[in-house]
C-alpha cells in the first residue's frame, strides 16, 4: 500500500467518523430563563440505627430511599426526627422515609424539625410487613405552631413511615422487567447509559413490525424521586397502551414509543428531595445537557428520530405536586399536533364528571422537556401532574382513561 492510498483510508474513516458523530449530537436550546446545571455538592446522610436507648425507640434509614438525618428523644414519648435535604437552594418537596420499633408496645409522637425555609409537605404513608401502604389517619396528625407531629402506635415490628409509597429503582426494575418479560415480541429494552452513580439508565423501544418512518410518542417519569403519584399515573398509562386491544395494535402499527421509566435512580435510590447525584434538578437541564441522565435521553430520542426517519410528534413527562393539572405549550401553530390538548383534555373531562383540572399554557421559559421537544422538535408536549394526595385508584383509573384516549386521537 502506498502512502497516499493509506492517507485516503485515514481521512475517509475519520471523515466518517466525526459525520456519524455529528448525527449523534444533540444541540443546546437557549432558554429565556437558563439555569447553572454544573455540579453541586451534596450532602449525603449517614445511614445508620438511631438508638434511643432510655425510651427503648429505634429508627432506621439503612434501606433504598430512606431520608433521616437525626433522631432524638424529646421525653419520654416524643421524638424529633430532623429532615434535611441533598443541598440547597431547593423545591419545598420534603421527602422522608425511616423505619421506627420499639421494645414494648408503646404510643410515641415524632415532630418533624426542617431547616429554615423549609416545611412539612406529605401526608405520611405507613407501611408494615404484613400490610400495603396507607396514609396516616387525621387524627393522629398534630399541627401546632408550623410543627408537625404524629401519634404512632409502636411495637416490636417495624413500621415503615414515608412521605410517598416506596418505589425503589430495583422496584421500578421489577416491573418493568415483567412487561418486557409478557411482550418481548414488540419491547425492545435498551440500558442507555449510566447514572452519576453507575446505575443503568433505562429505555423500552416499542413498536410493531419496523421502526422505520414510524412517528415518535415519548413517555418519561421520576425526573424528581419523591413524586410517585406521577410514576403511578405513568405506570398506568404504559400498562394500558401494552393491553392486548385493536386499539394498541393499531397503534404501536402506525407508531413508535420510547419510554423512560425512572431518569434519576439515583435520587431515588438516596432518598433525594429532588436533585440527581451532583445536586442538580434534571428538569432544568433540557437545554446544555451538562448531567449524564438528561444527556443519554435527549441523544437516545435524537438519535432514534434521525435513525429511523420517524418524526416526534408527541412528549409526555409525568410529575406530582400539590393538585392535579396539565402544563402545555401556548405556541399551537406549526407544532406537531396542533389541537391535540383540546381533544384530548376534553374526552378525559367527559369521562369524569366534575372533574377539570387546571391547565398552565405557557411556553416553557425555563431549560425544561416540555420546552425542549416545542424547540426541537415542534412536538406536542404535556407535563403530566399528579397530586400528592389524590387517590391512588383514581390516579391509575384517569392515567388509563387518558392511554386510550391518547391512542384513539392519534390512531385518526
């Protein structure tokens, strides 16, 4: 070989290579309101026994989503347990979960301490071995001076008190592993990059016959850990869209999904108020793509669409907060689907009388994904909120009203 013809090969294969680079890169959207996504530090609780010896208490937060950071006796039936979050400043989503037991049966209180600025959000949930979770009765909730306490009824058993139902990512893993497990004829699994801490990010790729020039639908959740309500809803959703029906069949024909179940397993998996592991809210990061969780998603959905020549026309990422309500896009004209809120609020609506959640239509001035796919793609794009407190059974019911209508809007 002579050497012009080796130079030729070299430039070529690097030719090519920066080209398929390129295809592969995703590039920043320019919010109005941009955010500093660079690293911050957290501060990670120690996990640990809290034993209170002189009132034979002891709590725990030695398990997956835990959040305790102190414990003390105040007498001899009262205890204070101190919640602090990852870092700071931060959304007022005051998650915790501990485990609690006693010696002898024994009625104790726990006062919830916060740091300043900071205050109680959830219902406590309850949880023994051998019962489902629950929230705490009213009566045994005490609201006196901003201090929040509760009445337990403690024993040799543990009790498990949390400010949503536990939902690890191995849980999150579990599940999604057996609907991949009942249609592995038409669910693609994917691992599409690791997390700050190592965990597997991961992607079902569904679809029926061939993803090429299929249109795109995205669903997303746990961006933020202790919003399980919207991981409900969004659990739900995709249940309903896999259930054996002309309607899904004709719909996972004519289009592809893209699901990312849990985007922080490390917040989860730490007990995180809301940020990842380098102390950042990913749902401010849609626009530089500076955390590794928001940067596998936003190239795995980029690279997908180029790949395949199918269009993302639709993004739906599930949240809780304190009520029920859509987040959408002011700007109709030229997006994807242009009447699609309309449609689809409307029949949700009719299905459930009285019932109209507030709708936020705005442009997304900040980094976040409902922004992102509206700059990138022209899509259609909801934030998909559940309350704290609603209902779980209505929260499955209404996320599965909405997968078929949904599906009925987009099958036209």
């Amino acid at each position: 070989m002579n050497i012009s013809n080796l130079h030729l090969k070299i430039f070529s294969f690097l030719f090519f290579t920066i080209l398929i680079s390129s295809c592969s890169i995703v590039k920043p959207v320019i919010a109005e309101k941009p955010f500093d996504t660079s690293n911050k530090k957290i501060f990670l609780q120690e996990k640990k026994i809290f034993n209170l010896e002189n009132i034979g208490v002891q709590l725990s937060n030695n398990f997956d989503a835990a959040r305790l950071n102190n414990a003390e006796e105040i007498n001899d039936t009262i205890i204070s347990v101190s919640i602090y979050p990852e870092n700071a400043p931060i959304n007022n989503s005051a998650h915790y979960a501990f485990k609690i037991w006693s010696k002898n049966p024994k009625t104790t209180y726990v006062q919830f301490k916060y740091p300043k600025d900071y205050e109680h959000r959830y219902i406590p949930k309850i949880k023994t071995t051998n019962s489902d979770w629950a929230p705490l009765s009213a009566e045994n909730i005490i609201l006196i001076d901003s201090v929040y306490t509760i009445k337990l009824q403690l024993s040799k058993e543990p009790l498990t008190v949390a400010a949503q139902e536990i939902i690890t990512s191995t849980d999150t893993k579990n599940w999604y592993s057996k609907i991949i497990e009942a249609n592995t004829n038409f669910i693609h699994y994917k691992a599409i990059g690791k997390s700050v801490q190592g965990r597997d990010l991961p992607m079902l790729d569904i679809y029926i016959g061939d993803a090429e020039s299929k249109d795109i639908v995205v669903l997303l959740s746990r961006q933020h850990p202790p919003e399980v309500t919207g991981f409900m809803a969004f659990q739900s959703f995709l249940e309903t869209l896999l259930q054996d029906s002309e309607l899904s069949k004709s719909f996972f024909s004519k289009y592809r999904l893209l699901v990312f179940p849990i985007v922080n397993p490390d917040g989860v998996d730490l007990g995180h108020w809301r940020h990842n592991a380098n102390g950042i809210d990913l749902n401010r990061d849609w626009g530089n793509y500076r955390q590794p969780e928001v940067k596998a998603v936003t190239k795995t959905i980029v690279k997908a669409s180029k790949k395949s020549k199918g269009k993302v026309v639709l993004g739906i990422d599930f949240h809780s907060t304190q009520e029920d309500l859509y987040y959408t896009s002011h700007t109709l004209e030229g997006t994807t689907i242009p009447n699609f809120y309309d449609d689809w609020f409307s029949k949700i609506d009719a299905t459930f009388p009285n019932y109209t959640p507030n709708e936020i239509r705005d442009d997304s001035t900040q980094p976040v994904s409902k922004g992102w796919f509206l700059s990138y793609f022209k899509a259609t794009a909801i934030t998909y909120e559940i309350g704290d407190e609603t209902p779980r059974d209505f929260v499955k019911e209404k996320a599965r009203v909405a997968a078929i209508e949904m599906m009925k809007i987009l099958n036209k």
